[in-house]
C-alpha cells in the first residue's frame, strides 16, 4: 500500500502546496491514499490590512 499520511497543503501555515496539486500529484503517482493534515498558526494569518481572512469556527 503507497501512501503518505502527512501531507501539508497551502491552508497549512508551513506550506505553499496547493490542494489540487496534491490531489493530482498523489493520482499520478498511484497512491493509495493521502491524509491532509493543517498547522495554523492564527498570528501570520492575517492579511495585509490587518484582517483576519478566515471564519472561525470552535
């Protein structure tokens, strides 16, 4: 079984790895299955007004 189970996307705050290319990327190579896992730091999220670009939801 090929698989990769730590996989961080551009939603990750150490990542610029966009989703779709990871979903076409573990296609291509035949994977078996990927898990998708985020780090979120919420200091470096804000954008260059000062805003927070995400809803959060707890």
């Amino acid at each position: 079984m090929y698989t990769d189970y730590h996989v961080h996307t551009e939603f990750s705050d150490d990542s610029v790895y966009p989703l779709e290319d990871v979903i076409k990327d573990a296609i291509r190579m035949n994977m078996d299955e990927i898990c998708i896992i985020g780090h979120m730091d919420l200091i470096t999220r804000y954008d260059e007004n000062g805003v927070y670009p995400f809803e959060i939801i707890c």
